[in-house]
C-alpha cells in the first residue's frame, strides 16, 4: 500500500489518481471529509490525516509499505515533514518519496527553500529508504505570467546561493 500526503494539491491528486489505476494499492491522505468523499467516488481509499496529529498520521499510515510525502509550504512545514518521517519509521514504511526542491538550501533565505533542506537532510538520517525528487518549477507556478523569461525565474529563484545537497 502506498500512501499519498499532499492528495488534495495538484500533484498528490493526480499521482493517486495515477497509481489507482495501475496495479498498485493507494491510500489517499486527506484533510477534510469532502476530500476523503472525493476520492471514495473514484474508487480510491482515503483517510483524513494532520500534519500536525501523530495519531493521525500513524493511523493514516498503518499497514503502508512505501509514502508519498508533500506538505503544504507553510510555517509549519519543517515541523510536519519531521513528525511525518518520525511516524513513518515507526510505522515500519520501507520507501519514503518525497518532493523537495532544487533549490533546497540550509543557507536559503527563503523559507519554504530551507524547511526543504532541513527535511531533506532530517529524511537522509533515518533509516529508511528514501527518494528526493528535487524539482526547480512546475508550468503551473507561472500559469499567468505573459511575458514568460524562464531562464529569469530560475536565476531569481536560485539566486541566493548553490544548492547544497549536504
């Protein structure tokens, strides 16, 4: 069983709506009870689950080999990832994939860079299996933007200095 956090965004969506019609077992975790409805339509198991409740998240987990782990970009989002990967070596996940970002950063003035690059390293300490899918942008990030200056975005994005993986 593979459980998704971060179901209700753009890529938690789709990846269970993805994975639900291959072979593969999903378990969606939601935040609300018209999310978990949502998903029990389509056929796929959904429990509702808090970042911030370990209950929650090791029943949320429970009987799940591998996590899909994305959390929202919040203040908060250091502390969620932690208590995540905490719970889910408790709960005996074998493969945690979780999305980070290519400019992860320890230094990073950016907030959501830095919680990135804590989490990341936090995760890399554990005893788990673990995967980082280290994306600089998604087309959706600029949906708007009508002078589209790709290679801007990205030296202002990363402009703060190199990425430092350790």
């Amino acid at each position: 069983m593979i459980l998704i956090t971060g179901s209700s965004g753009n890529i938690g969506k789709e990846l269970a709506k993805l994975l639900a019609q291959s072979t593969s077992k999903v378990r969606a975790m939601c935040r609300t009870q018209d999310e978990l409805e949502q998903f029990t339509k389509l056929g796929i198991e959904a429990v509702i689950g808090d970042f911030n409740d370990a209950e929650s998240l090791r029943q949320a987990m429970q009987g799940c080999e591998r996590l899909f782990l994305l959390a929202a970009a919040v203040p908060e989002q250091s502390q969620h990832y932690r208590l995540a990967i905490d719970m889910a070596v408790e709960a005996g996940i074998k493969q945690i994939v979780k999305i980070s970002t290519g400019d992860s950063n320890l230094d990073s003035h950016i907030a959501w860079a830095k919680a990135s690059a804590e989490s990341d390293h936090y995760l890399r300490s554990k005893p788990v299996n673990w995967t980082l899918l280290r994306a600089t942008g998604f087309m959706l990030n600029i949906a708007g933007i009508e002078k589209h200056d790709f290679a801007g975005l990205s030296a202002q994005s990363n402009r703060r200095g190199q990425s430092k993986l350790d």
